[in-house]
C-alpha cells in the first residue's frame, strides 16, 4: 500500500475537500484524485462522497474506517523515522546518570549491560549519593536521570522501577526475630542504625513514626549500605530496608522481620526534570529501562511524545 496514497487521503478527510487538501499539500487537485482513485482501486470500497468539484467531501462507512487506519499507520511511520533519527544521534555520546546506594547495583548492573550492548559508543557516567542529592543533581542540570523514590515534588516526570514493602534487619539473636511482622509503635524502643539526610528512606522513617505520635530511637547515622550492615552485625541497632535487599543481605547473623505499616513502602523511580528536553542517550536509557520492566511494552522511549508523564505532590 502506498502511504503517500494514504496521505493524501487522510489531508482531503481533514480538510473536507479537495482544493483546500491540494492547497495544504501543495499539488494539482488532479494528482489527489488520482492517488486516492488508487487506493480505492486497491482496497476495491469507494471512501469518498464526492460533490461538486472543490466543495466539500464526506467519508463513507469504509472511507471512516479507512480513515482511523490510515491516520494510525502515518504516525508509525513518523514514530519510526524519529526513532532511526535518534538512533543515528546515538553513535557517540554521553549520560549522566544518578543511582542511590540501596539496590543500586542490583537493579541497574543488568540495565548497563544491555545498555551498552545496544549503545557502544555512548558513555554513561554514574554518580552514586542519596536520592535526595541526586534529585537537587538532576534540577541543577548536573544529572540528566536519577533514581529516587516517591512521592516526587511536581517539577519531575518519572518512571517506575521497583515497588516494594519495607523490613526490618535484626541480630540473628534479638528477641524480635521470629515475629511475623513488626509495627511502629513495637519498634519505638529500637534502637535504629539511620542512613543519612540524603536518603529519602530517613525522611520516610521519621514522617512515618512523628505521623503515629511515637518516638523514633537513632544510633548513628551512615550514607553506606556495609557500615549500616556491620553496624546492625555487631548489635548496636536494627536497620529499614526495602524487603528485597533485607532478604538479600542475610545470614546467619542478621534476620528479617516484615515492616507491619499500610503506607511505609519503597517505591523505586527513574526521574527527570519535566521542564527539560532530553538527550537521545537519555531517551535510549528510558527505553532499555522499560523494556526490562515492562517485558510486554515496545522499546517506545526514543521520541519524547511516547516518554511517561506522570508525578506525585512532594512530602
């Protein structure tokens, strides 16, 4: 079938006519009616009623159907010639990509791998800090992507990651270890190993225990994952994770106890600024995160009309 017959049939549906389509398109009425004369040999239904010459058109039944159709198939085309473009961009380059230290390494080692199978030439430069950083990183310009977690402030887009329940990281033998699950106010006398400031999971901690009127009990705090892990080892606190990485990290010496709390959650995002145009390399980054996130939905991220918009009001 040939699209610049679907063209131009879809021009004269817009336009109700073929002299204002002709005049849009910039050819002879002659040359619409005989493209679209084609297409109609072709699929053998009249699409058209016409009237008068250079007045105005109707569709028919098959001419509507045709229409939808054809209107889809002209925006692949476009689609795929925006993406081949970007494709071409793609050869060199670099992306500035920010990754928090929790599940980190888990989550985006097979990214990167698959990354730069698809995009060699393309350099992808990651700095690791609380998302908290991260996301002042991507505001400032000095990130084009950062992972962080929900809710977001309404100045970023984002894509969903990972979205897990929180645990609780014990000594093997601490007392607690054994319940079901544990709620906030049977941790308010547990001493607890804090990440830092920078990490959202704090912020999460301390507005989930002030919202409930308990008191939150802090030992220390840390911005690295083995400190934390040695720290809860030697007994000097218990430690929130999200379940995964808690199911991850223990042994013989450290225990998970199921977080009991209907909002306390860790909600994984990939964000961006919403204000802010991004790289073909980002675009590329985006499409390889959802195709391994979401098996089921093509690789569509290389043209900013298919990028998710989505947003959470902050904290």
């Amino acid at each position: 079938m040939d699209l610049r017959c679907l063209r131009y049939f879809v021009a004269v549906a817009k336009a109700g006519s073929f002299s204002r389509a002709a005049g849009e398109l910039h050819v002879t009425q002659p040359t619409l009616s005989k493209a679209i004369g084609q297409l109609e040999a072709e699929l053998d239904v009249s699409l058209l009623e016409r009237g008068r010459r250079g007045v105005s058109v109707r569709l028919t039944p098959a001419g509507e159907l045709t229409f939808g159709h054809a209107c889809a198939l002209l925006d692949r085309r476009r689609q795929l010639v925006s993406e081949l473009a970007a494709m071409r961009e793609l050869g060199t380059g670099e992306l500035a990509l920010g990754v928090a230290p929790l599940g980190g390494a888990e989550i985006f080692a097979p990214m990167l791998a698959r990354f730069r199978r698809s995009y060699p030439g393309i350099e992808v430069k990651i700095v690791q800090s609380g998302s908290r950083r991260l996301e002042q990183g991507v505001l400032d310009g000095t990130l084009e992507l950062a992972t962080t977690l929900l809710p977001l402030r309404p100045e970023f887009d984002f894509v969903m990651l990972r979205d897990d329940a929180m645990a609780v990281l014990l000594p093997a033998g601490h007392h607690l270890v054994g319940r079901p699950q544990l709620s906030l106010a049977e941790m308010e006398d547990l001493p607890l190993v804090m990440f830092d400031k920078t990490f959202v999971i704090a912020h999460m901690l301390r507005t989930a225990f002030r919202d409930e009127g308990l008191r939150l009990k802090e030992v220390t705090h840390t911005d690295h994952l083995d400190f934390a892990l040695a720290l809860v080892t030697a007994e000097a606190g218990g430690l929130v994770l999200p379940s995964f990485i808690a199911q991850q990290v223990a042994n013989d010496r450290l225990a998970v106890v199921p977080l009991a709390h209907p909002t306390l959650r860790w909600r994984l995002v990939l964000a961006w600024r919403r204000d802010a145009p991004l790289s073909a390399a980002a675009q590329a980054w985006l499409g390889v995160v959802r195709a391994m996130t979401q098996p089921g939905m093509p690789q569509q991220n290389m043209s900013p009309q298919n990028l998710p918009s989505q947003n959470l009001p902050s904290y």
